[in-house]
C-alpha cells in the first residue's frame, strides 16, 4: 500500500512563511513588487501586513526617496525572526515527509532517512554556506531601535563568546541558548532534543532577581559589558538547575578544583533562560582583526584556495618546535592544508594571555611551507571538560570547514582533582570522538607525542623510534619551560623557536622582576595588618619594585566605605582588593593585602585574577580564635558574642580555614619581625625576591 503524503499546512500559514522570507530578504520593495513575488493581490497583502504589525512580527517605517512606490520599509521583529525560523524547520520536515512518502509510492520501499527530528543535521561539505542567526543589515537597524524598549541583560564574558558563536554558526544547529528540555538531554545524553548530537549546555545563566522580571515569551535585549546591542532572546524556557547533576555528567564530578564547576557554583547565576536568539551584531573586537574569521568567512577562504581537505589544530599554548613538527606531520599524513586555530577567548587560569600566543603563533607561521597554512582565531569560552570538550571542538571546527581534527593526549584536560588525581584518562577525549567522528563529519587524527633525537638532529613521534636505547632522547615539559623562563635560563633552540622565546621573555620576565601579591588572610585580630606593615618595610628597604599595602581597615575606609558586613558586601569587598592587587601585579609592582577574608571561594577567584599576571602568594595568619578575643583591644569579640555585632567572623559567621596556602604562620609568642622574616624567606624561595 503506497504510503500517504504529509498532510498539507494551512494556505495562512504558508502565506506568513513566504511573506516573512520575503520581507527579510528585501525589506525595502514596493507593496507591488512584494505582492507579485508572493503571487496575491494588493489587497490581500495590505491586510496581511496589517495582521502581522499587529501580531507583533513585522514593523512598518516610512522611507523617504524620489520613489514613491518604495514609501515603506518592513523590519521583522525578534518575535517575527523567531517565527520565521519555526516555520522555515517545518518547512523542511514537511517536504521530507512528502519525498519519503513519494520514494515509498515509487520504488515500494522506505527512502532509509530518518526523520530530521532523530537525526544530526548532515554537513554536506565542508565549503557551502552554513546557517547564521544574524537578521538582513536593514532589519538589524529597526530592531535595535525596538531594543531601546526591551528589557536588557548585559552579559558576561563567557556569556559574549557563546552568543558570537550561536550567531555566527560555529556551534550550528543550535538556533539560540537551550531550552530546559535540550538543557536536560544534552546533560544527560550529549544530545539535543531532537536526537542532534551536541556534547556541551549552552546556556544564559542570570541572577534570581533579573529572572523574576521576565515573563514567558517576552523579548530581551542582550548587550556587551559597554551596552552595546548584540542580539535579542526571545525567552521560551525559565529553569532552576540542578548544578550538581551538571557537574557530575558534563565534567564528571562535582568537584570545585575543576575550573568549570568552580564557575557553575559560585559565579554563574542561579537560573537559566533559553529561548531563540536574534542576531544584530558581532562583538566588536579590537585586536587581531585580520585574524578573527567567521565559519562561513573560513570556508569561503578554504572554497577560493581550493582546499577540500583541512586539518584544525586546537590550542591554548604557544607553539614550539614539537608543536610545529606534530601538525605539519598531520596535514601531510591526511594529505591536508592545515588551519592553526587557537582559542583567543577564555581558557584555563594561569594561561598565557592570548595577546602573547598570537605573536608567537605568527611568528611560527612561517616555519611551515608556503601556501600550506592559515591561522585563525577562534573566540571560544573553553570549559576544560575534556572527552565532551574534543568532540564540542570537533563539532565547532566542523563548522568551520574542516574535515580533520587534531585530538591530544587529555585533549582540554583541568589538570588534578582535589584528590591530586587526574579528572580524566589520557586517551578518554580520542576514545569519545571516535565513537562520534562519522556523525559528526570530522575525522580524529592522533597527536603524537613528538621528542627530539639529539644523534639525528630531528624530532620524531616517540612510539616511532625503534632505537630508543641508543639514541639521546630530549625533551622539555611545561613545567620544567616555565622555570626556565621564570629564572632566566637559556632555552635551547632545538625545543623552541627563537622568535616565540623573545615573545614570552617580554611578558614572563625573570620571576625577581614580576610583580607578585601578598594576601594575608586570618581572623580579626591575628596580626595579619602588623605582619603585613613589617613586610612592606622590608621589602622597600630592598628597594627595586614598588610596594604598596591593601590593608583590610584602609580599604574599608578608602575603597570600600559604603559597604556593610553582609556576605555579598564582604565579597564584593574583596573583590575590589584583589582587582587593585592585580593591577598593581600587572604593573610590576608588589601588592600586600591584608584583610580576614574568610570565604575560600572568594579567595580562589582572586588568586586567579592574579595569577593572570603574576604569583599570589597566600599567608594564613594562623592565630586561634581564643587569642585574637584576649588581643581584643576594641573590644569587638565582646560585642559579637553578646549579639550587638552581627554575622562576626569567627563567632556568627564561618571561616573557611586555607586548606593549602603558601605558608601557614602562627603568631603566638612569635615575635613580628620573625613572622614577616618568614615571608621574606618564601619569597627568596619563590625566586620573587634576591636571596
């Protein structure tokens, strides 16, 4: 029996899906013009442009010019935007069906596809266009003045990085940030609701209380950090999550040493939005532009050269010799062109600021044959969540136009748990790729673990080498180049290139010559300000750097005056510290801070805005709670155990003792002078100061 074709959608329907594509595509035809391609009468498009401005999908402006058959112009709404990409899906599934049910009444079989809601979207090659969620330049115009009146939402850093990839296509087929529902399979499953593989949550997250102003289906605007219009968000979805769930099935444990979970607990907001995002503009981006590219940009470039074989390397480290070896031998080995695509947005802290990696990674482009190699940057929020990560990265590169992608040992690996142990195996990332590769349309290619024979003057793939017992193998780990570069020690040219060393020279100078923060944290009376004062003297008394002290009372007193106690106010307190401790960091100077800061979270993310730009060392001022109360000379203590002071460290509010500081100093019957010798000799010890 022939199978029955899908039934057919209403002629209304069909008539808003032609007139949406119409109006977005030429926004400023005449009534007439408009009406003839849709093939309907005048009439009868006056009377749909009227429903449609009232329901909400479609503006009308006036237009001036000499032409007074094109007096207006048609600007979908984000709503508008929204429903025409609905429509467009349904669209396709309904010409799927009547092809399978026609393939059926022809041949007498099924045409073996499935339906396009169980299935990953095929990419068909790696040269045509992909799908963008970016709206016409005239439609883009009207709606940001419509977003004048939206409610907004300026995002975070993390949050700019996905949205410029939901727009721009690199994480297609994603139309927007996720629904609860494909929030809830791709945790549980690696796969969007329809069944399309997608490893990572795409989320907007965002506070109780901004959630608690936005209704179902109402539009918001999302902007920069400076207020810039980026796109609308139609909201569809408002969830609270299950964080710990999360943590456990995307990173594999719900640990906070992981930099992910870290984030997921304690920065991001309490609640996610989903819904269909609109595209007005890219992040604007001020450095490397000729290097930032767009996927349908990257295989426009790959079309016009020819290339129909190319192999992403992904990276978050400046390249050195191995690194040069090890892609160019995996271009040749999959008779590819290589694309070097590092990720220029956030990555793991404590890594090399990407303005130093793209002058090292250009400095490297030359060391490879000519016309073989292209770079570009790629403005990625990594979350370091390794198996899941490579295959997200693969899909991304995908996008992008690439057929093969280079996958490494603990491929976005965080480093150790809390257990000093691995989060994930050395080879899991590869295994979890490989399973997906052919659904993905992206070919695994193995990064080899490159050393350098000193015999035969040429590095080679260690599992190669035959004559491994006699033959000199050499080779230098991250750790073991970051001393050398940290203490000054020459690096030899075989491990990296000349050019990149001078790179990495001009931001890592000698560790004596960085700038670096003391955080004193203890209870109220520990003595960490007379520590702290005693250790800015001797540290100007050696001179070379200037020093400058944070103490917790003249911060309160200068920086932070209109704050309370609370602990949002003692956090955002805090904050403020460490971000002038890094500045000062930056600059090469020494910053002594000395407040309780009793919070371990708090602390963690000053470290790592620190360690951005220098070493922060942690000095737990060790005194017990019964001394600091008969140091009391204010009488504070007193006052909080008889209720008068509220949520007082120690007594009615937590403190999270350091689990793992720097150095650790007891106080009692020690002298002061002794206490702050002890920070100068971890600092000798840390090569921050001359012994």
């Amino acid at each position: 029996m022939p199978a029955t074709l899908a039934k057919p959608v209403s002629d209304e329907e069909d008539l808003l899906f032609r007139l949406l594509r119409q109006l977005d595509a030429a926004p400023g035809a005449s009534q007439r013009s408009t009406a003839t391609a849709l093939g309907i009468s005048l009439g009868r498009l006056n009377a749909q442009l009227r429903a449609n401005v009232d329901a909400g999908l479609i503006t009308i402006s006036d237009r001036s010019g000499p032409d007074k058959r094109q007096r207006f112009a048609y600007t979908l709404t984000s709503r508008g935007a929204t429903e025409k990409t609905r429509l467009t899906d349904k669209f396709l599934a309904r010409k799927l069906a009547e092809y399978n049910a026609l393939h059926a009444e022809l041949t007498g079989t099924a045409s073996g596809l499935a339906p396009l809601k169980h299935r990953t979207h095929p990419m068909q090659n790696n040269l045509t266009p992909i799908p963008e969620l970016f709206v016409s330049y005239e439609s883009a115009q009207k709606l940001k003045f419509e977003a004048a009146d939206l409610t907004s939402h300026d995002l975070t850093p993390r949050q700019i990085c996905d949205l410029e990839l939901l727009m721009n296509g690199g994480f297609n087929p994603l139309k927007g940030f996720l629904t609860e529902e494909d929030y809830t399979n791709v945790v549980d499953n690696m796969r969007l609701a329809d069944g399309t593989l997608w490893p990572m949550p795409i989320t907007l997250d965002v506070s109780e209380d901004f959630a608690q102003t936005i209704e179902l289906g109402q539009d918001i605007a999302l902007r920069d950090q400076e207020g810039v219009i980026l796109a609308t968000m139609t909201v569809t979805d408002r969830w609270e999550p299950n964080k710990a769930h999360e943590a456990e099935m995307v990173f594999g444990a719900d640990d906070d040493a992981h930099p992910a979970v870290n984030y997921l607990h304690n920065q991001a907001g309490k609640i996610y939005l989903g819904g269909p995002v609109v595209g007005i503009q890219q992040p604007v981006h001020y450095d490397f532009r000729g290097r930032r590219d767009t996927p349908n940009e990257m295989r426009s470039y790959f079309r016009k050269l020819g290339w129909r074989k190319v192999v992403a390397f992904q990276t978050r480290n400046p390249l050195h010799r191995a690194h040069q070896e090890l892609t160019f031998r995996a271009a040749k080995e999959a008779q590819a062109n290589l694309l070097i695509h590092p990720v220029v947005g956030m990555t793991k802290p404590g890594d090399v600021d990407h303005f130093t990696r793209v002058r090292c990674y250009e400095a490297v482009l030359d060391k490879y044959p000519q016309s073989t190699t292209s770079m570009s940057l790629l403005n990625l929020a990594m979350r370091m969540a390794g198996p899941r990560e490579a295959v997200w990265h693969g899909l991304i590169r995908a996008n992008h136009g690439c057929t093969h992608f280079i996958v490494g040992r603990d491929h976005a690996g965080p480093g150790k748990n809390s257990a000093g142990e691995d989060f994930y195996g050395p080879y899991d990332a590869q295994d979890l790729f490989r399973e997906h590769q052919a659904e993905m349309g992206i070919e695994m290619v193995d990064f080899k673990h490159m050393v350098w024979v000193q015999e035969r003057a040429q590095y080679e793939p260690m599992d190669e080498i035959k004559d491994k017992d006699d033959v000199t193998i050499l080779n230098i780990s991250g750790t073991e180049l970051r001393r050398r570069l940290a203490e000054g020690l020459e690096i030899p040219e075989w491990f990296s290139f000349p050019e990149v060393v001078k790179e990495l020279r001009k931001t890592k100078p000698p560790r004596s010559k960085q700038g670096f923060t003391v955080f004193f944290t203890g209870f109220s009376g520990s003595g960490k300000s007379t520590i702290a004062n005693a250790l800015m003297v001797k540290l100007m008394e050696m001179g070379g750097r200037p020093v400058t002290l944070l103490d917790g009372d003249i911060v309160r007193k200068n920086l932070s005056s209109e704050l309370g106690f609370s602990k949002e106010h003692r956090d955002l307190n805090i904050r403020r510290i460490g971000y002038v401790a890094s500045e000062i960091t930056k600059n090469g100077g020494i910053a002594i801070c000395a407040p309780i800061a009793p919070y371990a979270t708090t602390r963690r993310a000053v470290r790592e805005d620190i360690e951005q730009f220098g070493a922060f060392i942690e000095v737990h001022v060790a005194t017990s709670i019964e001394e600091c109360e008969r140091r009391d000379r204010k009488g504070l203590y007193k006052l909080a155990r008889e209720g008068k002071i509220k949520e007082f460290t120690g007594i009615s509010d937590p403190y999270d003792v350091p689990a793992d500081p720097e150095l650790r100093v007891e106080t009692e019957n020690v002298e002061v002078d002794n206490c702050a010798h002890q920070v100068i000799l971890k600092l000798e010890s840390m090569g921050l100061i001359a012994g």
